[in-house]
C-alpha cells in the first residue's frame, strides 16, 4: 500500500555522486524526514568543519545522511560505487555508524571507511572490535585529515589525530557542505500527500544552510563553536578525555563570521555551542565590548554557564545578559542535592545554584518592569544517578520549581566511556548501555539498580506533595501537568 511504502528521500542536491569519497552525516533514521524536535536537526561542525578543510585543498566530497532515510534498505544505493567512507562517530551515534559502516563496505567491499570522533578515542576497543572500521582516529583531526586521506595506507589502523593549538587556526565552516533536509518532491513522488507536506515544511522551516528554530529565538539559526573543553572534571562527563585545551577563537573572528552569515543568508538567533561559555573573564569582557558595537544586530543567542562561576562573577554575567543579549542561558545544575553534587565532582554547591536562579529570577522581573524581554533558563538536571534517593531527587525538583522562567532540559545519567563514573559502572557491571543501544532514547533505562519507575513517577506529579514541601504557593504552581515528562531529552 501507498501509505506503507517508506520514503525515497534525496540527501542533498540531486542525488548523482559525483565524487570518489563519501561523508556519512550519523544520527537517527529519519531525523531528517521527520524530527521529533529541533536538536535532532543540529548539524555536526566537526564534520562541517573537516569536510571544509577537504574542499578547500581540492579533496572533494560527497555527503550521505543517515538521518535523510528512514530504513537501512533506502541508505545502500546511496553509498554504492565509492572508494572512501570518512565519518565522525559520537558514542550516541556509534549503532548508526557500525551499521552504515557495514552497509558501505558490502555495497563496496574494496571500499575504506575512516572513522573518528569522540567514541574512537574514548572507547578504541570497541571500534576496533568492528571489522568494518578501516582506519581509527583518536582525537582531533584537522591537522592529518589531508594526510590520512591522501595516503590511508601509511597510517597504522589505530592511530593518534593532531588538533590545531588555537581555533583561529580553522576556517569559517562552509555551511553548505552540511545535508540538507529530506526533499518534499520526491516525498509527494512516494508516499501520501500528508508526508509530502510534512516534508515540504520541514524544508521549508529549516532555513538550510542555517539551521531551524530551536523554540526560542527567531530563525534562521547561526550554531557557533567559541571555544573547545570544559575545564571542569565531572565524573559524569566525557569530553576532557577526547580534546585537550585548545585556544579560543578570537572574539573579532566570531563576530566577523556571524556578519558573513547574516550577509549571506540571514541570522535571527544564535546557538553558542560551547560545553562552556562562561569561562575566560578577558574574552567575555572583549565579547561585551565587541559584540553590542560590531555584530550586524545584537542577535539573542543560546549559551552555557556554570552556577558557581555566576557567583564568582555576577557583574560580568549582569553585563552579559543586559548588555548582548544573553537571553537563554545554559545552566548545568545537574542536582539540588549537595551530596548529589559531590558525589558527581561537580565542583558546585547548593548555594551555588541557588545564587544563580535568585539573580536571574531577579534580572527577569527587572528586565520586564523594563519592557524587555527576560532571560530564560535552560536548565540541565539529571536523575536517575546511582547513589541518589528519593529526597535528593525531591530536592533538585524543588530547585526547579524555584525557576521563574525555564525551559527544563531532564535526563537519565548515562554511563558513557571516557568519564570517570561510566568507566567504573562498565567496570562493575552495572551499565545497561551496549553498541546496541548508545542512541539515548530519553526513557532508556541506562543502569541496573535505578528505579526508574520511580523517576517515571516522579515526572508525572505523583510525588509532588513532598517537592512542593517549603515553597512559596506561586513555585509550587509552576511546572504544568506533563511539562517534566516532556522535558525528559536524551542524555
């Protein structure tokens, strides 16, 4: 039946290939076709960023999405007749790699496929494991991508990349070299019209070679990447063992690039993809400076911060927020629990995260007695963390409610290799994630001994009575039937 039959969706202009080598853009079937929300659109500067530096040494490529399909049958044909495979494998991506890997290498089986990525440093063995993976890079790569392509053969299997020294060594991303959403014509071509329309929408909404409306700020969307590595050592986190501390990119640079892509295609709202923002009080001060004098429009832009550098420096955060319009802010909070948070080596306190949500609940109300639009909280929380009890978990419920204005972002803590905890919990047996299931479905259950029924629980109101104990009548009112159910993302 016409309503049965799946998609035969193009992947970026008309679908001819028109080179010897493929990148394989990871992420889930379909992601492309039908996002279930917008960060299942965001696209990958490391690939973005490598296949520039290709380009523009004459090493041209093609692009291949596994989000672009929606079956494993539709992803062969597009690979069929090239020589070289290079992809960029997440450990949350690494059961999509191994699968395409495998499917390039039966549709070309004197094909190469060269993988790197954070899953190939921080768990080598378990790429290796995989006959499919040619080539193994550990670490960065924009500095031996043009080696290793040129001469695969000269490199052993599992090799050590080399990173540039500072991020103004790299190019400005040609954004254009990223996939781009399922094409609605071809959709119309095979399936009913209503699948057609969606994908028309899609196409339409996603403002390629930018990127979609996330659910704040207006579209088009700019991703930038200011800095590489949090300094920060939590046990739960992974991203110190990939990349070592690498110089930011100057502030004149950033701005200069978001005003090329405005020139070219339009900004209205900037995602500031650092894991870490607020960091380097000299940059931030020149951001302040820079940003509000040289940039097109003083565009609202997404970015991280930490609650205890807030508190260590609340002018400078003031003067980010009011005066360049810092107006999500990305907070990893994590806990509400001071046991929680030690346990985590979060390096943050209760009192910490407190301070922060006091000052921005109280810039907000400032803010709107102005006329001017508030900022908002993104607010990273975790549960399902081994060790913690029903009244840690009550407490960092509570501290949410304590949030004026917030966009909760909830996950179950999953043990992922290269962090601390994850390499213990794998250690003792306890994780139940595997190459199988590294795709963090937001209700997975990540690790043997949670009781995840009562987190399930916990986000549909049931215990409510006790997160509400000894909070205003106003803060137990917020958070509205099924908002944390919904607000439970991948991890």
């Amino acid at each position: 039946m016409l309503e049965e039959q799946q998609l035969k969706l193009n992947w970026h202009g008309n679908g001819k290939r028109k080179n010897d080598i493929v990148w394989i853009d990871l992420g889930d079937l379909g992601d492309l076709v039908y996002p279930q929300g917008p960060h299942e659109q965001w696209q990958d500067h490391g690939l973005g960023l490598l296949r520039t530096i290709m380009h523009q040494n004459d090493l041209k490529t093609d692009i291949v999405s596994t989000r672009a399909v929606t079956s494993w049958e539709q992803l062969a044909p597009k690979l069929r007749g090239y020589k070289m495979a290079l992809m960029n494998v997440r450990s949350y991506t690494f059961p999509v790699a191994l699968k395409a890997a495998q499917i390039f290498k039966e549709t070309n089986p004197d094909g190469l496929v060269l993988a790197g990525g954070m899953h190939a440093t921080v768990a080598p063995d378990e790429m290796a494991g995989v006959d499919a993976f040619d080539k193994i890079c550990q670490g960065a790569g924009e500095e031996i991508i043009l080696d290793l392509v040129r001469d695969p053969g000269s490199f052993p299997r599992v090799f050590l990349g080399q990173g540039s020294r500072s991020m103004a060594d790299w190019p400005e991303i040609d954004r254009e070299l990223w996939p781009k959403p399922a094409n609605w014509k071809e959709a119309l071509a095979n399936a009913r019209p209503r699948r057609a329309v969606r994908a028309m929408k899609l196409e339409r909404n996603f403002n390629w070679p930018m990127e979609p409306e996330c659910g704040w700020g207006p579209p088009p969307v700019a991703t930038i990447i200011t800095s590489r590595v949090c300094p920060w050592q939590c046990v739960f986190c992974n991203e110190a063992s990939y990349i070592p501390n690498m110089g930011r990119r100057p502030v004149s640079m950033v701005i200069d690039e978001l005003n090329a892509l405005d020139e070219m295609y339009g900004v209205g709202s900037v995602v500031i993809h650092d894991s870490m923002f607020f960091q380097n009080p000299k940059w931030l001060q020149e951001w302040i400076e820079e940003y509000p004098r040289r940039a097109n429009r003083l565009w609202p832009y997404w970015a991280a911060g930490r609650a205890d550098t807030v508190r260590q420096w609340p002018d400078l955060f003031t003067a980010l927020v009011r005066e360049t319009n810092w107006n999500l802010i990305s907070i990893g909070f994590e806990s509400g629990s001071d046991r929680i948070l030690k346990l985590l080596n979060k390096e943050c306190t209760e009192e910490d995260n407190n301070f922060a949500i006091d000052l921005v609940n109280r810039l907000g109300d400032e803010m709107v007695a102005e006329g001017k639009e508030p900022p908002v909280f993104w607010s990273n929380i975790m549960l399902g963390i081994p060790g913690e009890t029903d009244e840690d978990a009550f407490k960092t419920m509570r501290m949410l409610k304590r949030m004026k204005r917030v966009f909760p972002s909830i996950s179950y803590y999953a043990p992922y290799p290269g962090s601390a905890l994850g390499f213990q919990l794998i250690a003792e047996g306890k994780s139940l994630m595997s190459k199988d299931n590294y795709h963090r479905f937001p209700d997975d259950e990540k690790v043997k001994g949670v009781n995840y029924g009562f987190y399930r629980e916990l986000l549909a109101g049931k215990y409510d009575a006790e997160v509400n104990r000894g909070l205003s009548e106003e803060q137990q009112q917020r958070g509205y039937d099924g908002m944390y159910q919904q607000a439970l993302v991948k991890a």
